[in-house]
C-alpha cells in the first residue's frame, strides 16, 4: 500500500488515518511512504499528534528502494541458483583450472608460508601503504631501470585493488582537476561509470566497439578523442580490454599516443591484466611504457586480482608519474589525504604476498612460468572454441575474432535477446553485453558453448 | 584551484635535450614495440613535462597526519631514554607490539588449509564473519538480529565502517546532520565531512573535572535539530578515555529517543576497555534493546590485534526485515564503486576464532590479559605521581578508560616534556597507556612532575 504524504497530514479523514493506524500495528513493511516527500517526522501544523503518532513506527530508512543487483556478480548469483548438469558461468572474470575450480597459485601459497614462518606482525601501514610493495609495484609496471623510476618522478600509493586504485584518482580528479572529463571507452568495464559518478568526476564515451567487424572502430577513437576538450583524461586499457579483448596494435597505440600529445590530455591507464593477456609482464606493460617513453605524466591503476589471483585481497596501486619529483611528492601527499578518510591505511596481507613474490628473484621466476600456463590455457580454449564453431557453423560467419581478441574475456557480438538464449535455453551465464569469460571455460565445454553460440547467433533474433 | 594546462612553444634546446634523452630511452628499451619503430622520432611536443612543467604544478604538499606525526619525530630522536606515547597501537611490557596467539592458530589454520581460496568475497563481505560480528555487539540473543533487523556489511576496519554508514545516511537519510563529541578522533570530522554530512559538536570533555560535561553534553543534544545524527564512543572515549556511566547512558539514550536523533555508535574497544566484551557493548545494546534503529561501527584493530588487516563491519538496525534487506541493497552500491568488495584474510581470522569455542575463549584471556595490563598502567602512573607529590589531582588516570589518558596538560607542558624528557605525546596532551611499561612509568612520571611543576 502507497500513501502519499499529502494523504497522511492533517486534512486526511479520521477514518482514513485510523485504518492507517490499523496497518501500522502489522508492522510498517505494509505501509510504504513516497520518497519526493521529505521527513515524515515533522510535525505538521494541526494534527501533531496523529503524525507523531504514525511517525513512532516508521523507519526512518522506509524511503530507501531496493537497489537492482550488480549486473556482473549478479550473473554468479543466478548461476548458482540453477540446477541444471549442463550450466557453465561465463560471468565474473575469475581464473578457473581446466576442471573448472578456482585457482590459488603456488607461489602465493610459498609466500605466505614464508609470512607465517617470519611471525610477522600486523602493525598499521603507512597510508600510502607497504614500502616494499609500492617499490616493486611501479618497477614491475615500468621496468626496474626505467629513469622515471630512478629520478624518483613515481608517486605510487598502495590501493584497494583496481576499483580502489581508480577511485583513489578519481577523487584526485575531481579536487585538482575541476570540472576536468574522463574519455572512457564504449564499452568497458560496468564498474568505470560508478566510480567516476560517486566521484563527481563528468565522463564521455569514446568510440571503441565496431559490431560490424567486431573489431577495434579505430577512426572514431581517434576522432573522439580528438574531438574531446583539451586536458582531459583519457582511460585507456592497458591490455587484454575488458569487455572486448579488442587491443589495438603497437601502431595504433603511437597513433593514440600523438592525439593524447596534440590535445594535451592526459593519459589515464587501468592495468588489470599484466602478464595475463599475452603470458609476458613486459609485453603486456608495452602501452604504458610507450606514453611513458615519450615523457608525458600519465595515471596508472594496477591490479594483482587476475595475474597473482589475489582476487580477495584486494591489492593494487595507483601510480602518477610526474614530470618532477617535487610533484611527484606532492601529488603522493594529496593521495594520502584522499586515503585516509576513507579506510586510514591498506590491508597488509596482499601487499605482504606481492612484495615477496616479486621481490624475490625465484619466486617471481616461478609466477612468471605460472602465468604463461594460465594465459596458455586461455588461448588454448578459445583456440578450441574458434575451431568447434568454425567446423560446426555452416553459415560462413568469421568467427576468427575469438582468436583475435586477447585476455580472460570475449565480445561475441550475441545481443541481449540472444544472451538471454544462451541462459535460458541453455544454461550459460554470461553479462548482458555479451561478454564470456574463457577463463570460466574448459576445453571440455567448447563444443556444447559453440552449439549454444550457433543456436542463439542464427536461430534468435 | 584552477588547473594550469600547458601551451604550445617553440623547440627550446632544453626540449632538444628532452628528445634526444627520449628517443634514447626508445632504442635501449626492451619492449618489442619499439623496436619496430627504428626511425621513431619524438617530435618535441607541448604537453608539461617536455616544458619541466607539470600538469600539478598548482598541488600543494599535504601536512604530515598530526597523530602519525608524532611517531615520525620519535623515530629521529636520538635519546636512548625516548618514549612513544602517540599511537594507539597495543605495546607489550617489553614495549613490543603483541600479535594475539590465537590470532596466529587461526593464521595457521587458514594458511594451512588447502581447500580456501582466494576468490572475491561478495560486496558485502564474509557472511559468517558478518554474523558473528554482529552477535559480537549486539549479544547472540539479540532480538534485532533474531527477527533479522540487522544488515551487517564487512567493512575496512573502524574508518571504513564509519564511511561507508556516513555515504549511505548522506545519501537516504532525510537528515545531513551529525553531532561529534569536542573532543573526539581526529579523522572523525574529516570522514563524515567527505562523506557529505555537516558536522557540529557537542559538548563532552570538561578541563576542569578532566572527566564528562554531562550537562553540557544533555544541553547539546537537546538543542539538535529532530533526526540529527549523534556520534556516540560506545566506550573508551578516543582521546579522552572519559565515559558516561550506566545511569548516563540511560539519560542520553532516553533524551535521543525522546527527540529522534539517531545514534551512530563507534566501537573501536569492545572487549580492550573493561576486559569484558560484554560490559564495553552494554550502552550499544541499551539502544537496540528499546527497539529503536542506529548503526554501530565495529572494529578490530585493537581487540583482536588485527590493525594491518584492516578488520571492521558496519550494523544498521532497522525497524523491520524488509527495511534491513533494502537498506543492504543500497550499501552495496556505496561499496562497489569504493573498492569492490572487501578483504579476506583479516575477516577469515576473525570468524575461525569466533566461531570456535575453544579459540573464542583464548581470545577473551589474552583481550582480557591487554585491558588488565593498561590498567595496571594508569595505576602505577597514578601512584608514582602521588608518591612524588606532584601538585594537582590526577585521580582521572585511574578514572578513565581504555588506551588514551587525557592528561590535562597543556601544549607547552606538552612541549617541554618532549624537549626535557624525550616523551611523544599529541598535543592535546593525550598519551597512550598502551606505550607504557613497569620500567618506564617512573620515567614518565617525573617528567609530569617536572611540568607540573616548572611549567605553568
């Protein structure tokens, strides 16, 4: 039952405002107020007394409306829920093993083995976090001999992951940077506009996506990018993009690197991927350390979700790089205070783990042969998953983009109709953009996955 | 602050110099990328740092944090007889910091077993550690949690917790208002303000008694507006260690009711104050048991010696189950675009120890073994300044509660305790009883002494 406000003040009818005090005594989940109006504790001028009267059962949360489910780890839920043998989750980009399990890598079990044995402490860190990670964080992303690096022109703070990282900036954005637009790719990941809206942070879409060749739109990026008022910060990926898989080749990215120079933008880049997309951490830096090279102060937002499978850790970093040291100080200084009214200083646990690995020079060895075989498998899958829809497709349809694209996720082009296709009739549980994660797929399901890809391509519109 | 964006200009020979230096950096770089791209040249270019400009060149250095501070002149200060009394972090008699034992049986138990994972928690957090936390301050008996009032979310640690309520109540609460105690946390005032609440205060300290204005503190809140937030220390008043009686509590909690002001608890010491987690909830449970609604912010920095993990959980009870369900929904929404979803490990070790009887109970010994230990602190101090006969009352370090001691001196006694006797303290005159030891107490009393009496 919806009551307006305007029928619960003092001209509402005695009888009215009776039955209303006769629904209240059945608890309040029967009697929702409107939101537009504001507090249902002010008294109003006559009736006082009835109003304060209903006021006393009401929540004072009862305006709050239930929030729709998150549109990626909705997709865990709902494949959770179903019963069918067949189901496979393609939803949320986490690393799976052939038989579909999650995956704790051995050189993260060694370093908190090592952890434990140390009897370390869990004394607060510092607000921009663990020394030695934030060290090896930028040597990793940058290289170690980069001279950015060395002439300490490298403000990085420790975050809370990617979604972190990036809101950290965000906030530094929107206080130094007023009225300052970030270009984000269309698409990209769902998570990127939530950031910047709670940021206040104004966003515009660059084109990226071309359905047509399911393929990079290179011309609009460009010409959007151009387009877009000078300074403004740009968010590219770094590699692997997410949702696509679509990165654009080494000439594009000095194509991209000239027009963010022209325009006097700044380069803002979401590195979730390093070393998962191709198998190799330096190739998969290449974008960055290319913007890098030519000098320009660029943002960089680093994950160990996917590449160490610190998924619940919740590590990563934001780096600035500074055209001086001195900013580079300040700048670290301003993140700091970004930070500490909102969680004071960044887990430990992480940071511990990514400092040992990478800090260690057997250890980090073995993570890199540890993520070639997950990177490999990835490509073996959608190697499988290219060659089952290109034997069982009969149409003629180029399905190469599957091997084209690169990373844990990719864009089949299949619309929100046929996605639904691919959940309802045949239980694979994807995004609504059409996004599949091949890192949830086993070369055992390739072939049901091209059955349903087909089925929902040509026999749903 | 307006943003400076750099102008195009002509080739300078320091930009000459930029690009030769850049295009060196291109050929000996290993990425495959440019090696294809042996002819590349990098054209001087307009943007900022070819300039030696930076696009933050407006950005001003921030201050060091006041409390973290004063750790950083302890550690430059030569003196072999120094004390650090500023940051409330526990201390062992040794003056070490103290990872719990049954903290690290739990690590153990986690790290050893093979079949956890490291995938994502859900945005709200752990679910068992959601539940028992929620047991933890409200009582497992809670009537809230039974008729499922509550939405429990893990947050990070007390500040996380604290923010994360304060972005929601901005959001969906008709009433941006909130009522800090003067004094309280520094990071208090910050957090609500970013959050986008106002912020006031009511009274709470009184120099002259060194303990609660409790006049002061009624006149305050009666005067807020009807719906006000109030920030209320569930105990161990941070910095003061002053806390309301039971029959106090009982007044502010009838008086907040009376005008519709809802409490926003902060429990950063259930358990590190008394010794009894059940005693340190009881104003926190005397609000929930009226049937009322508030949020408690729980954290485990302290209790559970879990400060670098980060532990905390945010309590909103609501009027009904439906209520809770909604007002979870909407929490989420200020956490994923936060970070995600929160932290594992701290949250595992948790929920194992409370969730195991035998653990719990080792857990409630060695919480009970630090309480016991600052306690003797404030009386060793409190005797060894009677012994000396220092001028003055001092009745109050026995009096108040918890890790902080507000000594009631003031900052140039502040200062000359640091210069003479190489003792950190903030400003405020607030020293941590967690940094105290046997052997450094008679130290720490002389140099009270000496103020006391040399400096007025």
């Amino acid at each position: 039952m919806v009551i307006s406000l305007a029928s619960a003040s003092p001209s509402a009818s005695p009888a009215m405002l009776e039955n209303l005090k006769a629904q209240m005594k059945l608890g309040s989940s029967h009697v929702m107020f409107r939101k537009e109006k504001a507090n249902p504790f002010i008294k109003t001028q006559s009736s006082g007394r009835i109003t304060m009267a209903l006021a006393v059962n009401v929540s004072r949360f009862e305006g709050v409306t239930m929030a729709p489910p998150d549109p990626i780890l909705g997709v865990s839920e709902a494949f959770k829920a179903d019963t069918n043998d067949m189901k496979l989750n393609l939803g949320v980009g986490a690393y799976r093993t052939e038989e579909l399990q999650p995956y704790v890598l051995n050189v993260v079990k060694k370093a908190e083995n090592r952890m434990l044995e140390r009897r370390e402490n869990k004394e607060y860190l510092p607000i921009e976090g663990l020394a030695a990670f934030n060290k090896v964080t930028a040597e990793l992303l940058f290289g170690a001999d980069n001279p950015i690096i060395q002439q300490g022109r490298v403000a990085t703070v420790q975050g809370l992951s990617g979604t972190g990282s990036l809101r950290l900036a965000a906030v530094f954005i929107e206080r130094y940077f007023p009225g300052a637009k970030v270009l984000i790719s269309s698409p990209t990941w769902g998570n990127h506009k939530n950031i910047f809206n709670d940021s206040r942070v104004p966003w515009s879409e660059y084109r990226y996506y071309d359905p047509k060749t399911v393929g990079l739109d290179f011309d609009g990026l460009i010409s959007d990018i151009k387009a877009a008022p000078e300074g403004s910060f740009v968010l590219l990926h770094g590699c692997a993009h997410n949702p696509t898989g679509i990165d654009p080749t080494p000439e594009q990215w000095e194509k991209i690197a000239d027009i963010i120079q022209e325009r006097n933008h700044i380069p803002f880049f979401d590195v979730a991927y390093q070393g998962f997309a191709s198998g190799s951490l330096d190739a998969d830096a290449s974008s960055v350390r290319l913007f890098a090279a030519r000098g320009l102060e660029i943002l960089v937002a680093q994950s160990y979700s996917k590449n160490l499978g610190l998924y619940a850790e919740r590590i990563g970093a934001i780096n600035v790089v500074c055209s001086t040291s001195d900013a580079a100080a300040r700048v670290k200084s301003q993140l700091k205070r970004i930070a500490r009214p909102m969680y004071s200083n960044p887990p430990i646990h992480g940071a511990r783990i990514v400092a040992n690995v990478v800090g260690d020079p057997a250890l980090f060895n073995e993570w890199k042969e540890e993520m070639e075989l997950m990177a490999g498998r990835i490509k073996n899958v959608r190697q499988k998953l290219f060659d089952s829809l290109s034997a069982k497709d009969k149409s003629g349809k180029d399905w190469s983009f599957i091997l084209k694209q690169i990373g844990m996720f990719s864009f089949t082009g299949l619309n929100k109709t046929q996605t639904d296709n691919m959940t309802d009739k045949w239980h694979v549980y994807m995004t609504k953009d059409g996004r599949i994660s091949l890192a949830g797929l086993s070369l055992a399901k390739c072939e049901y996955l091209a059955d349903a890809i087909i089925d929902s391509f040509h026999n749903v519109s | 602050m307006r943003p400076r964006f750099p102008l195009a200009t002509h080739v300078s020979p320091t930009d000459r110099r930029l690009s030769a230096l850049v295009r060196h950096l291109g050929d000996s770089s290993a990425s495959s990328m440019e090696s294809q791209n042996p002819n590349q040249t990098i054209s001087a270019s307009s943007t900022a740092a070819f300039n030696g400009d930076s696009v933050f060149g407006n950005i001003v250095r921030a201050p060091e944090d006041p409390i973290l501070g004063v750790t950083v002149a302890y550690n430059k200060d030569p003196s072999p007889t120094k004390l650090n009394l500023g940051v409330g972090a526990y201390r062992t008699e040794e003056g070490k910091p103290l990872v719990l034992n049954v903290v690290r049986r739990a690590e153990q138990l986690i790290v050893n077993d093979r079949s956890r994972v490291k995938e994502y928690l859900p945005i709200i957090g752990l679910t068992d550690f959601n539940k028992l936390s929620a047991k933890l301050i409200f009582g497992t008996d809670s009537p809230a949690i039974q008729e499922n009032r509550v939405t429990t979310v893990q947050c990070l640690s007390g500040t996380g917790s604290l923010r994360v309520g304060a972005e929601f109540l901005a959001r969906h609460y008709h009433q941006r208002l909130i009522y800090i105690p003067q004094p309280t946390w520094g990071n208090h005032p910050k957090i609500f303000t970013v959050a986008g609440l106002s912020v006031k205060t009511y009274r709470y300290y009184d120099p002259k008694t060194r303990g609660l204005n409790f006049q002061g503190l009624l006149e305050d809140l009666s005067s807020a507006p009807s719906g006000a937030i109030v920030l209320l220390h569930a105990c161990a008043h941070n910095p003061t260690g002053v806390d309301p009686t039971i029959e106090q509590w009982k007044q502010i909690r009838q008086l907040m009711r009376s005008k519709g002001l809802l409490p926003f608890f902060d429990s950063a010491y259930q358990g590190f104050a008394s010794g009894s987690l059940d005693a340190d909830a009881q104003p926190v449970r005397m609000f929930v048991a009226d049937g009322g609604e508030c949020l408690a912010a729980q954290s485990y920095a302290k209790n559970m010696g879990l400060y670098g993990e980060r532990v905390g959980a945010l309590s909103i009870v609501c009027k009904t189950e439906d209520v809770a369900s909604r007002v979870e929904s909407q929490l989420k929404l200020v956490i994923r675009p936060m970070y995600s979803s929160p932290p594992i490990h701290g949250a595992s070790i948790v929920a194992t120890i409370l969730k195991d009887k035998d653990m719990y109970n080792e857990w409630t010994v060695e919480l009970k073994a630090m309480a016991d230990r600052i306690i003797s602190m404030r009386q060793q101090l409190f005797d060894a300044l009677r012994a000396r006969g220092t001028p003055g009352d001092w009745s109050h370090i026995i009096k108040q509660i918890g890790m902080f001691t507000f000594t009631g001196l003031n900052t140039e006694q502040v200062a000359f305790m640091t210069k003479e006797y190489h003792i950190y303290m903030t400003s405020d005159g607030r020293i941590s009883m967690a940094g105290l030891s046997s052997r450094t107490v008679p130290l720490l009393a002389d140099a009270i002494h000496a103020a006391a009496t040399r400096v007025v």
